[in-house]
C-alpha cells in the first residue's frame, strides 16, 4: 500500500494539456445564458452581487481547469466556502446560482490532468471544503441529519467526478503504452526488413565484384556479367530501399508492391550466384498460405542463403528445400561447408531476426551446425500463421 502511495504521489503531470477548445467557448455562453436566466427568474437569490460574482469565479475556474487544476479547484472552492460560511453566520442562507454547479467539472479536470501530489491536495481541499459547509449548513438547521446529507452529497457529486478523471487518464495512458508498443514491434520489423534485403543483396554485390575481379584479366566478357549483376542487385536495393522509407512517410501513401514469396525463392537462389551452387525444391501443399508466412518463409530463406555464401568455406553446394502440408510448411538450408566455420557461431542479427519473426507467427526455427559437416536451418510455420 505505501509503494502504490508513494507510485500514485510521484505521478507527473500530464503533458501538453489542451488550452482552450471550442467546446469550452460553448459551454461558457451556454453557463453565462443560464446565469442571466436566472438571475432574472429567481427571485429568492441571496446577496446578488456577490452571488453574480461568485458564479463568475466559479466560471473562470472551469476555464482554466486544464492547464491550472489545482489552482482551480482551490480558489472555487475557496470562494464556495468562504461565501456560504458567511451567508449561513448572517442568517442568509446559501449564496450562489445554480450555475455554479459547473463546478463540478473541476473535480474531473484535477483527477485527469494534474500531478500526483496536486491531485492529493485538491482531493483534500475538495473534501475539506463540502464537509465545512455541510457542517456550517448542520449548525444553521440544527440537525444532524442534514450533515449526514451533505457528507452524500459530497461523496456522490464530487468524489465521482474525480473518480471519472482518474479512470479517463489510466485509461489514456494504457493507450499511449499500447502505440508505444506499437510503434516500438514496428521499428523491430523494419530492422530485420533493412538487414534482411540488404544484407542479402550487398552480399551479392560482393561475391560478384570478387568474382569479377577474378576474371577480368583471362574473361573479360565475365567480368562485364558481373557488372551487370552488380548493378541490378544495386538498383534492386536501393528500389526495396525506397519501398521502406515511402512506407514511413506521414504526409503521402506507400508505394504498392507484391510482396515477395515462396514462389521468388527460386529466382532468389539464381540471383545469388554460383559459388556455391543453389539448388532449390518446392514440394507438397505450397497453396493458401498466409501472407506473412509467406513473406516470413521468403526471408527466412534469404537470410539463411546469404549467411551459408558468407560463412561456410570450401562448401560445394547449398541446398534449399520448401515442403508443404496441411497445416504447416517447412523451410530446410543446409551447405557443407567446414565444420569449423566460427562466422555463423556468432549470435548476430540476423539468426535473432529469423528466430523473432518465427516466433511472432507461431513457429520454431533451429539454427546450427550438423552432426558431420555443414550448417542448417530449419524453420516450421503454421500455414495461417499465428491464430487471433
């Protein structure tokens, strides 16, 4: 109880309140409308002036109950209970409009708005104030039932405004923690989006400048092809590259783009190169696949791909098997490169990144040297990915 105290006192207050909003103009003229009605209606109004210029401060209270809660509520109520003190010691009974009652927006905007410990004094200045005139209003009937009366009252009519507030502010920063969250599983996938493409490509750009630079003196006409592989896996790049950052802007729509597949993982494997040669197969129920796993399968493959060209030394080939059932499909890479290779030993983005978006879709993902030679990964999604 005392941690949730101290927790509920060291609350800040809320940033960037809203000043003024036309709906506090409305309610303004819609409250002063009602004062004139009454003022020219009534005709048991008690001290006049003083009523009139007590319902004016109650007013400008409500106005500034946003960007001044405290101050708000501690000079209406002070004003409330100063004028009622006084008309029931003279006799004169309750002085004020039935405008005044707009006060009861105040409660809300202190519970809403305010720090923790401005809260805990309005709370008490709240209390203090309905309790001193039910008290003064007791005295002046002589019965002890109307200060019971007045205790109700003032829990009912003043404390559930203030309950509404607290309530409206948890509720709005549950919902700032939720885009937070949001906003923060977003720029985890555009991490493992930037360095899945470009990874895989600047990887292929790389092994076909070396293989380019190999050859240019004995095959000229191969180093020639390797420009142009060069250049459309650069154009390639930089293409997703702009797709991503169209998708970020505010202020104009993301370019559209089919999304990449399982279908593309054959097409992935010829733009990568041959050194080592990629053999692809494609079996079983491949159809009515989810979107995202899809795509989840298409950079699983990609990833693993780029990884074995990388990492695994003196491998002969690299072996790419997609297979399809019912209810799941299976990814399987495997190279047989040296056992000893330490590069893929290392827990990098990338092997965090595949086991992140597996994961998040409801499958697995293993990620490991072979019992004799070589590295694999196999990866197993749900075919409608992860269940709502």
């Amino acid at each position: 109880m005392r941690d949730t105290l101290r927790s509920l006192l060291a609350e800040p207050r809320v940033p960037n309140p809203p000043v003024r909003v036309w709906r506090d103009w409305a309610l303004l003229a819609v409250l002063v409308f009602a004062s004139g009605l009454e003022v020219l209606l009534r005709d048991d109004i008690v001290w006049l002036a003083v009523s009139i210029a007590l319902t004016a401060v109650l007013l400008l209270g409500v106005f500034w109950r946003r960007t001044y809660p405290l101050a708000a509520v501690a000079v209406a109520f002070g004003a409330m209970t100063a004028t009622n003190l006084a008309g029931v010691m003279t006799g004169a009974g309750d002085v004020g409009l039935y405008a005044g009652g707009s006060m009861l927006l105040l409660p809300y905007a202190l519970f809403r708005w305010a720090s923790g410990r401005d809260a805990a004094v309005g709370l008490a200045i709240i209390v203090v104030s309905a309790e001193v005139n039910g008290v003064a209003t007791a005295v002046a009937d002589s019965s002890s039932a109307v200060l019971f009366e007045a205790f109700i009252g003032s829990v009912l009519f003043l404390l559930l405004p203030a309950a509404i507030g607290a309530l409206v502010r948890y509720e709005s920063k549950v919902r700032a923690s939720e885009m937070e969250q949001v906003k923060l599983r977003e720029r985890e996938q555009l991490a493992r989006e930037l360095h899945d493409t470009v990874a895989h490509h600047v990887s292929a750009i790389v092994i076909q400048a070396q293989a380019g630079h190999t050859v240019a003196e004995s095959h000229p006409g191969a180093a020639a092809d390797a420009l142009v592989v060069i250049e459309e896996e650069a154009s390639r790049t930089l293409a997703e590259m702009r797709l991503m950052v169209s998708a970020l802007r505010d202020d104009q729509d993301a370019e559209l783009a089919p999304q990449r597949g399982v279908a593309d993982i054959e097409r992935l494997a010829r733009n990568t190169g041959n050194n080592p040669p990629i053999s692809v197969e494609l079996s079983g129920d491949l159809e009515d696949l989810g979107s995202s796993v899809d795509a989840a399968m298409y950079r699983l493959a990609q990833e693993s791909i780029t990884n074995a060209v990388r990492h695994a030394h003196n491998a002969t080939s690299i072996r790419v098997s997609v297979t399809g059932d019912d209810t799941n499909v299976r990814l399987s890479v495997r190279d047989d490169g040296d056992a000893n290779s330490t590069g893929r030993r290392l827990a990098g983005y990338g092997i965090v990144g595949m086991h992140e978006r597996a994961t998040l879709l409801g499958g697995t993902l293993e990620a490991g040297p072979d019992t004799d030679r070589g590295w694999s990964v196999n990866a197993v999604l749900p075919k409608a990915g992860m269940p709502a």
